[in-house]
C-alpha cells in the first residue's frame, strides 16, 4: 500500500488497523516514507519499532529504539527495548552495554533477567547462574532460568523437573512444552518428547489456522506466513525441527522430510539457522550441492547451530574432499575446541589424512579405536556389577553409555578397513574385523560389511551367505533377494504388480535389481546368452525400471560382452544381436532425460549435458555392436 493513497487524516487509523491485523510489512512500508516526511518523528519511529520488532527483524528495530533514546533520553522503556532488541539479534557485547543505562529501580527485574540471557547466550553460565541467583525465589521465571541453566551443563533430568513445575504453577505454555521435549530428546527419551511435540503442533493448529501447518507436504501452494511474533509464540517452527531431528535418529528419514515441510510456510531467505542447518542434512543424499551450500554459509553466520561444524567437515570427508576439510579446519581453528569434541577432532584428523599418507591414518585411527574399546570393556565390568547389585538405573545409565560409545568405534573400524578396501587387500580387511568381533558381532553394518569381505574372496561365498542372510531375513519386505529361490522372485512380482496398481508412477527396483545380479553373475561366468537377456528382462518395462543406477550396472555387462566380442572370444546368434539393439533402441527412447553418472556435488568441471545421459550412450553402445557384428554394412 502506498503512502499517497492514504486520505490526509486517515495515516494514524490506517496504520493500528494494519498492526491490528498483523499486516506489519504494510505498516513499515508506510511508516518508512512518513519519517522521511517527518524525521524523527517520536510517534512514526515507536510505532517502526513495534513492527520492526513484530517481524523478527531485531537489527532495524535496535536502531529504532536506539533514535528514540537519542529524542527522549528520559524514557526508561525505550533503553528496554533497546537492549531486549540487541539481544535478539544476538548482538550480546553491545545488549550488555545498553543495560547499563537502565535506572529506573522500576524495570531493575526486567534488567537482571535479561542480563542473565545475554551472559547465557554468550554461553557464559556461571554469570548467568549468578545473576539469576539474585532474581526472587517465588518469581516462577526463575525456575525456567534456573532449568535452562541445568540443561546447558548437561543435567537434562533436572532441567525437565524445572521446566514441569514452572507449567504447574503458570499454565501450559508452548515454549515449556517445548523445552521439556527438549530435555526428553537429549535423555533420548523419545516416546514422551513426540507426545509434547504433538501437543505444541495441535494447539498452533487449532489456534492459528492461519499459519498455513501442513500446507507445503500435501502439495498446496501458499504464500510464506513471514517470521512474526506470533509463529514464534506458538514454537512451531523449533517443534517441528525437534520431531525432525527424532525421526532422523530414529532412522525414518522420510517422516523427517515431512516434518520439515509441515512447518508454518516460509521463503528461504526468512528461515531460521536450525531450519537451514536440518533442511540441508536430512537433502544431502537428493541435494549435496545445495546442503553444502546452505552449510558453508551457516558457518559464516553468527551464531550458526552448534552442530553445523562438525557436520560439514564429516559430510566434506564422506563425499572425499578432504582437501576442502583440511581448508575448513585450518581457516576454523578458534571453533574447534568449541564445536568439536576430542574424538571428533581425532576422527576427522586420520580421515583428512587417509588422502596423502593411509598408514599414518591407519596407526592414528587405531589409537582411537583403542581407546573406545578400553571404554567398551570398563562399561561391560560396570554393567555385569550394576547387575550383580540389581541398581537397574546404573544398569540403564552403563548400557546407554556402552551403546554410544559403540555407535563411536563403528565408524572408526569402518575407517580403518577401508584403508585396506581401497587396497584390494581384503584379507587384512577381514583380520580388521575378526579382531572387533568382541563387540560388534551383533551390530548390522558391522556384519553387512563382513559379508562383503568375504564375498570379495571368491573362496568364501558360502561364509558370506552365513552373515548376509539375517540381514535379508530382518529387512525382508525391503530388502528380498534371495538370489536363487524362483517362488520368492514370483513373489517380488507379484508385489510389485500390487504396487504399481496402488501407486502407478512410483518406481520400483527390487526384481529389477534381483534380475540384474544374475545377469551380471552369468555374464562374469561367460554365459552372455542367458546373462544379457537377464539384464534386458530386468529394465523392462523402461519407464519404471530404467535409471542412472540400473543403467550402470546394465552398460557394464554390455561393455564386457563387446569386449570379448572384438576379441573373437564369444560369437552371439542373430536373434540375441537382433533382441540387444532393439534394447538399446528402447534405452536410447526412455533416456532423454536420465543421467548416465550423478556428478560430484562440488565439481568444478562438469560433463557435457548432452553427453550425460542414458540416450548418448545407448547410441554409443549401438554404435559399437554394429561396428564389431558389421550388421551396419
């Protein structure tokens, strides 16, 4: 809405009926152009600053609030509001400072409590402590602070104890819910944290409509709720990053999309650092590029989620740059001893080294892989005694400790053996594992990459089946593939049939993926016959099955067949030439717009557009069988 619109008379109306109805970026729009009228105008700049302050936007109304001092220094509530929008935009050195003007004995409570915030977060805890200390005993903020505190040292029982009797004596409020789910999440406690997460979503819902909650995942297109007061009083945005963060742990990593999506809409450039930070890891597999991105320029943020650190330098060692980790740590090092626990700073330090000198990544990798596992041993004495005095709770507490220590060395191991891999060294890979049997003889990765050790020895299949098939049997609806049993492929298909009926544009893989193994087995044994027209079988029909994975595993066994084709090792009968060019032709149609290599996130050189596809080398692979069979003649 624009200034001249508005009748003479009628500006002081229009705008408390635009802040009535929460329209505050209309409402600065025409503040903004009547102070360039009427500068310093008392009355504009009061009102500026409630709706600077309204939409989160902190900076703009410090500086507000700031001319307001400059007009009227005898007004104690604006030095107030001054320093609460300081604080906000976590400006603490200069929020601190301004409280200091305060002198009025009438806001010296408000003064204390915020100076004990400002000190917490600049993560000063014993100046916090002290200043709530001198708050009164009966005030029941005190008893949040006081929680707060508790769960900033790590005493998360506690803190919930706090946080409950605050909401028994003030009522239910979003942002106490929100901080007891918090404390459950951090005792990994997440039954009742969900259940306090699915009381703060339900009331935003039924209270403010408005917000728009679960708009984005059911596909509608709304218009971004912006960042007000009111989304933050209903702590929507932190509920729904919590229930994301306890799905992904919990391994449902779609049900941590949607949670992301559910939230209250908003453009990404009003996103919180949390929503950034989450949004960026739980894509990293469908958007690397973008979650490095949005990582990289948290780090530049201040503050940025704690997490954002370290989760950077493990995503940056996992797609193997390590150079840029090395560059991160090196440009970071005031952070390292913030962000980054000892054992965190050790791992990434042998995998940054992995890259120029393995051995000494070795030697340093099993230091720390010594250390966890002398931790492993003390917790399983604590554990048998705990049980022998039947202490349950000192049971509970040595198993949690003994399970995190453990979700520790299994990264570790993986690392060291990796070495090896990389090598092609598969029986030290196998010595590396035997020797961690003590405590990872239970734990699925560790058995899953058993099995692949093995397996990578062509003497010990049948060992391998030994450590692949609980896997199989555990993850059965997800994972059947039993290579062999033709009833338990029928049934794939059959499954597979019902699936597509229910949802026909979903892609399904798993017969598709059981066919290409056997094609591929046959082929490696020599049996081109019977091994391509396995591959063939298992891309059909194309629409569904064809893709950049499948269609790597497909090309080798034709790349390998024309191999020994133009060695005059193989000849193929006319028909199986006949069925492969029409496959091709069929690859070359349904292609256009699939992939043929997923491209590093942060490669600097990317390939052709046009050479990357399934099409290009469809021809290319048609090309070549009609050169070496001389059909093209």
């Amino acid at each position: 809405m624009a200034a001249r619109q508005i009748k003479d008379g009628e500006y002081t109306a229009t705008i408390y009926k635009l802040i009535k109805e929460a329209r505050y970026g209309e409402a600065i729009q025409i503040l903004s152009n009547e102070l360039q009228k009427q500068y310093r105008s008392r009355a504009g700049l009061s009102l500026l600053g409630y709706c600077y302050y309204q939409i989160q936007d902190f900076v703009n109304a410090a500086d507000c609030y700031e001319q307001l001092i400059q007009i009227t220094p005898e007004v104690e509530e604006y030095k107030l509001y001054y320093a609460q929008s300081l604080y906000k935009a976590c400006m603490y050195p200069e929020a601190m400072k301004a409280t200091f003007a305060l002198d009025s004995s009438a806001y010296q409570s408000k003064m204390l409590k915020l100076q004990a915030s400002i000190r917490y977060g600049e993560e000063d805890i014993s100046g916090a402590k002290s200043l709530v200390e001198q708050m009164p005993s009966e005030d029941p903020e005190s008893e949040i602070n006081m929680g707060c505190l508790l769960y900033k040292e790590g005493h998360y029982e506690e803190a919930c104890k706090k946080f409950i009797t605050a909401m028994q004596v003030m009522g239910y409020k979003q942002d106490l819910s929100y901080n007891i789910a918090l404390c459950y999440y951090s005792m990994k406690q997440y039954a009742p944290a969900l259940k306090h997460i699915a009381d703060i979503i339900e009331r935003g819902i039924r209270e403010h409509p408005e917000l728009g909650v679960g708009m984005t995942t059911e596909g509608i297109e709304v218009r971004s709720v912006g960042n007000t007061l009111v989304l933050h009083e209903t702590a929507l945005i932190e509920a729904f990053n919590l229930k994301a963060a306890i799905e992904y742990q919990l391994k449902n990593y779609e049900a941590a999309q949607e949670a992301l999506t559910d939230m209250p809409p908003r453009s990404e450039e009003e996103l919180d650092p949390v929503t950034l930070h989450n949004q960026a890891l739980m894509n990293m597999d469908t958007k690397p590029t973008e979650g490095f991105e949005k990582l990289q320029f948290l780090l530049q943020q201040n503050p940025f989620p704690p997490e954002t650190f370290g989760n950077l330098l493990l995503l940056y060692c996992k797609y193997e740059y390590f150079d840029l980790a090395a560059d991160v740590l090196a440009e970071n090092a005031h952070l390292t001893y913030k962000f980054l626990t000892p054992y965190l700073y050790d791992f990434l330090d042998a995998m940054i080294t992995c890259q120029t000198a393995p051995e000494e990544a070795f030697f340093k990798l099993d230091e720390l892989a010594g250390m966890l596992t002398e931790q492993m041993r003390k917790l399983t004495k604590q554990v048998q005694e705990a049980r022998h005095n039947r202490d349950d709770e000192a049971v509970k507490k040595a198993v949690n400790e003994y399970d995190e220590t453990l979700e520790k060395y299994i990264p570790v191991l993986m690392a060291q053996a990796k070495i090896y891999w990389n090598m092609e060294n598969y029986q030290m890979v196998e010595k590396i594992f035997r020797k961690s049997v003590e405590f990872c003889n239970e734990h699925d990765i560790w058995k899953l990459n058993v099995a692949h050790v093995l397996f990578m020895q062509d003497n010990k299949y049948k060992e391998a089946i030994g450590f692949y098939e609980p896997i199989v049997k555990k993850h059965y609806d997800n994972v059947k593939c039993n290579l062999c049993a033709e009833e338990l492929m029928r049934k794939i298909e059959k499954e597979e049939e019902q699936i597509a009926y229910e949802n026909p544009d979903k892609k399904i893989y798993h017969l598709c993926i059981v066919n290409l193994v056997i094609g591929t087995l046959y082929c490696a044994k020599g049996n081109y016959e019977f091994g391509i027209s396995r591959v063939i079988k298992s891309l059909e029909p194309y629409n569904k099955k064809l893709g950049t994975d499948t269609w790597y595993h497909a090309k080798r066994c034709f790349l390998s067949l024309l191999e020994n084709m133009s060695k005059h090792m193989i000849m193929l009968r006319d028909d199986v030439i006949a069925e492969c060019l029409q496959f091709l032709e069929h690859c070359e149609i349904y292609g256009r717009n699939i992939p043929a290599v997923i491209e590093q996130p942060l490669e600097e050189e990317r390939m052709h557009i046009g050479k990357n596809t399934v099409t290009y080398e469809s021809r290319q692979l048609k090309a070549l069988l009609y050169e070496i069979t001389s059909w093209n003649l």
